[in-house]
C-alpha cells in the first residue's frame, strides 16, 4: 500500500508506504501528521472532512499561462500523467488505484480509479475501507457537553451507514422548520394546526434516527470492554430523553403533541433525538457513576478509544467495508500501561496512529513507524 502526495498543503511531492496493520506516524508539530491523516480520509471517504474549500488544500502558488491555464512547476506532471493539477493524492491498494485530482476549474476534485475518471458513487463501491479519522476534539467528548456525545454518536454512524447522514439532515430540517413555526405562532403571524404537516415529516425522520442508533447499541451490548486496566466495569449506552415505547411514527406523533404547549412556551421543539447522547459509566462499590467524574483523562481516553475500535467492527459487519483508523495525536495523556492496551486494541486493524517524539514510549519496537522529522 503506497500513499502519495503532491502539492497537499506542505506536501510538495512524496510517496510514503503504509501497511495494512497498525503503524505510527511520528513527528513534531507542524510536520505533517495531521495533513497525512486528511490525505487518507479523503481519498478513502471521498469526502472533505474539515469543509474547508477544496483551494485552501495546497499551499502552493500556481502559475498561470496567458490563457489562464494553470502550470505548476512543482509537479512533475508526466510522472501522473495529469495536466494543469492544482493537487492530487493516490493511494495504491493492490491492483487498484485510487486518486483525487483537483484543477481548480471544478468546485471539487474528480474521482479516479486505475487512472480513468469515474463517478464518486462507483468510487466510494469499490472502495474497500471506510476511514475514521480520531482527532483530540473527538478524545474530549467524554468530559464534554452532552451535544458533542450525540454528535460524535452521529458522525460515527455515518461511516457504518451513508444513508444515516441523509437521515440525519433531513431530521434537521424538519426540527428547523418545526421551531420557525413555533415561533410564528409566538409571533402571532401563523396558528398551532401549521404544526401538524412539520409534525408528520419530524415524525418521519426522527424514528429513523432512532431506529439505526438503537440498532447499533443493540449490537454494541453485547461485545465486551474486558481488559482496559480500569477500577472497575464500565457500559456505553444511549440515553433516550423521552423513550418510546414502539418506534413508530404514531408514538412520536403522540409525544409530540404532549409537548406542544410546553414547545409553545420554550419556543422549540423539547422532544426528539436531537436531545439524546451516550452515557459513559463505571460501577465502583456497586454503584454506577459517570466516567468522566471518577476516571482520569488517560482512563477515559482508552476508553472511548476501546468504542471506535468496536465502532469500527460494526461498520465491517454492517456495511462490508474494512475500518481504516486513522488516530491523530493520541498518546499523549497515555502512560506504558495504556499505551499498550492501547496497541493491543488496534493490533489487528488497519491503523495510523500520529504521535510527537516525546509520546513514544510503551510503544513496541517492532511497530512499523513513519519518521516526519
């Protein structure tokens, strides 16, 4: 597996092997690790996982000829056969080649396989690995609100399930069409029975929503969380606001209307799965208590990591597509100890795992490893 880079941000032209197992990437700040990781979870998910605007991916100055053309005098054009590139990446899998080559002209790249252009649909197909980039915002939602857990549930869910992305911006929608009217009716500008055709689109999409997030928990309970090194046992689970007891659209329609005037008074919609999360705990003396109270950020660390690892399990097993973790700047907060549980998580995936000089230690000395500095 080869990964290259020509004109990615401060990547001028280069070619790095990667390998189907699990390998570090080390290198001080500023040197690259990050942008390696993008790299990948853009030529893997076809996607641009920052929404920064495909131009602001190079860094380099593109000339321009008089019929405004762009030449680039850093890519050796002849070596891809590509003309008038702003930037491309490739990644060789076996007999296939991946790349995404972007001109400038377009709003976004064009997809290649085997260097002839295809669409994106064929290309996300054939794609074999679907890429879960882990960076220190993701590591912090255990101590942090409970909108960052749902919303990190949610991009996670994405990667197992493509259609959930849809399912979730239309449940957006029609949460923020549903508060508009509400707040036209505090206004005095629309009346309540404007409610029922939002209600019924709101219903539609939020038992979706549900359904795939209690489809995976279902999965989820019953793997194990053995073998983290923590004071004691720990569960994930989902924690539904307002439960239904039948995920229907009749049931929500029901809660909704037993809301309405509470919504009337708050001036939003105060039921739904947009106010759910995941509730981490640990049992210490028989009681359960919130991890990120009694654990340290280390503890925490290994164990929302030890979930993307079974995360990335279940996208294998749902949608056929290998996990490919891309794991940013991770180790640090890490001692030996969890530095190599952490390495025995991710033994038996295809993993990057980016860290500085200073947070090596623990690490085995037969790891592969990628040098930046």
């Amino acid at each position: 597996m080869k990964l290259s880079l020509y004109q990615f941000k401060h990547y001028e032209n280069q070619t790095l092997p990667l390998e189907a197992s699990l390998q570090v990437v080390v290198g001080n700040n500023g040197s690259g690790k990050s942008t390696l990781c993008e790299a990948i979870s853009i030529l893997i998910n076809a996607s641009n996982p920052h929404y920064t605007s495909w131009e602001q991916k190079t860094n380099f100055k593109v000339q321009t000829t008089n019929n405004n053309e762009s030449i680039n005098p850093y890519l050796k054009i002849e070596d891809w056969g590509l003309k008038n590139s702003e930037w491309a990446l490739r990644l060789e899998l076996g007999e296939i080649l991946f790349q995404s080559i972007f001109d400038g002209k377009n709003r976004s790249p064009k997809w290649y396989m085997n260097e002839q252009s295809c669409s994106k649909p064929k290309y996300e197909d054939k794609m074999p690995y679907r890429a879960f980039w882990i960076q220190s915002d993701h590591l912090r939602v255990i101590s942090g609100e409970p909108s960052e857990r749902r919303n990190f549930l949610d991009e996670m869910l994405v990667f197992a399930s493509p259609v959930y992305d849809k399912i979730q911006k239309n449940y957006r929608t029609a949460l923020t069409s549903r508060n508009r009217v509400i707040q036209s009716i505090l206004d005095k500008e629309a009346i309540k029975s404007e409610l029922s055709s939002w209600n019924t689109l709101l219903a539609e999409y939020a038992v979706q929503v549900i359904h795939e997030r209690r489809k995976f928990f279902t999965w989820f309970q019953r793997q194990s969380l053995d073998h983290l090194d923590l004071p004691g046992p720990v569960k994930i689970e989902l924690i539904e606001r307002h439960p239904l007891s039948e995920i229907t659209k009749e049931e929500f329609l029901k809660l909704l209307a037993d809301y309405t005037e509470r919504d009337l008074i708050v001036g939003r919609t105060t039921v739904g799965p947009h106010l759910d999360e995941i509730g981490f705990s640990v049992e210490i003396n028989n009681i359960w208590q919130s991890t990120k109270y009694i654990l340290s950020r280390g503890e925490n660390k290994i164990l929302l990591l030890a979930f993307i690892r079974l995360l990335g399990k279940y996208v294998e097993e749902i949608s056929g597509k290998k996990p490919f973790f891309l794991l940013d700047d991770v180790l640090s907060e890490l001692d030996t100890d969890h530095t190599q549980i952490l390495c025995h998580l991710f033994e038996d995936t295809t993993t990057i795992m980016t860290t500085q000089p200073n947070h090596t230690a623990g690490l085995p000395r037969a790891l592969s490893q990628i040098d930046l500095r």
